[in-house]
C-alpha cells in the first residue's frame, strides 16, 4: 500500500544531490600542486593529492541501478526507487563533506606552514615548528571520522528543517562506501 511519501522523498533526494554537487565543486577547486615543487611530498599537500583523487573516485562511481521488483503496485516501485538513489546520493554527500573537510584540514595546515616558514625555504631553524604543523593536520585528519560527518551532516539537515524520515543509517552508508573502492 503506498504511503504517500514519494514526492518527500523525491525533494530528498533532490536536496542531497544538490549538496553533493556543491561539495563537488568546491572540492575540484583546490589546487592540488605548491609553487615551489620542494613542497610536493609534504604532508598538506599529499592530503590534498589524495582528496582530489577520492573526490574523482566518489563522482565517478557508478550508482546502484538494480532496484528489485515489489508488490504494490507502480507507486511502491517508485517508493523503492527512490530509497536506493536516496541511499546513493546520501553517502555520496557524505564522502564529499569528509574528503572537503580534509581539505579544509590541509590548507590549514600550508597556512600554518607559511607563517613559520615567512616566505623562506624550510631550514633546520624550522624543524619543530613544522613537525608541529605535521602533528597538528593529523590530529585534525584523525577527527574527521564517519561518525563525525554523519552527525554533523544529520544536525545541519535538522536545523535547515529538511525531510530526514528515511536517510539511511551510517552502517548503511559505510556498507555502500566500501562496495565502491
């Protein structure tokens, strides 16, 4: 028997589509290359080599099109449609908000480097307060957890009152991301 949900659901995933796209976006924006190529192997910039990598991977992968037949009738087909690009395009957002916040992480981390390194070439003057820098982009990497990104992501969709009912569980989400490396 349909539930009359489908056009909530439908706005749902509209919503989430539309997210994935903007982290989408701003993701392909971050250079991925310093200026000086000294830098290439430093630790920032290898994690933002990575997220531009893993933001390719997560556009890339093909979504689920098998939707099993139901009883029900057309709008139960529908209904079940829906949940499975509703289930794709929510892990997907919820990629891109990991691997956006991991680039957030990284262009910290080269703004700190340029205060200690002041428009020199890192010297051994630098050395602790660049492993400093180190440190502190993998204690912030560390943090960036799925989680974190579920509940954050979860709490932004309830402050901007959005449709919630069905998102899919973070087991889910997680079951639907390591389908796709």
């Amino acid at each position: 028997m349909a539930d009359g949900l489908n056009e909530q659901r439908a706005f749902r995933v509209a919503d989430l589509i539309s997210d994935f796209h903007t982290l989408q976006r701003w993701i392909a924006s971050v250079p991925v290359d310093p200026e000086n190529q000294d830098d290439y192997y430093t630790e920032g910039w290898a994690a933002l080599r990575q997220c531009s990598i893993d933001g390719q991977h997560i556009l890339n992968c093909a979504a689920e099109t098998r939707v099993p037949r139901v009883r029900g009738g057309p709008e139960e087909q529908e209904k079940a449609q829906l949940q499975q690009v509703m289930l794709d395009a929510f892990a997907r957002r919820h990629e891109g908000q990991k691997i956006y916040l991991r680039q957030q992480a990284a262009q910290r981390w080269i703004s700190w480097r340029d205060q200690v390194l002041q428009g020199q070439r890192p010297h051994s003057g630098h050395t602790s307060q660049l492993a400093a820098c180190d440190a502190q982009l993998r204690v912030e990497l560390a943090a960036i957890t799925d989680d974190y990104i579920y509940s954050d992501m979860r709490s932004s969709d309830y402050q901007m009152g959005r449709w919630t009912d069905e998102d899919p569980s973070l087991r889910h989400v997680q079951r639907w991301v390591r389908a796709r490396r």
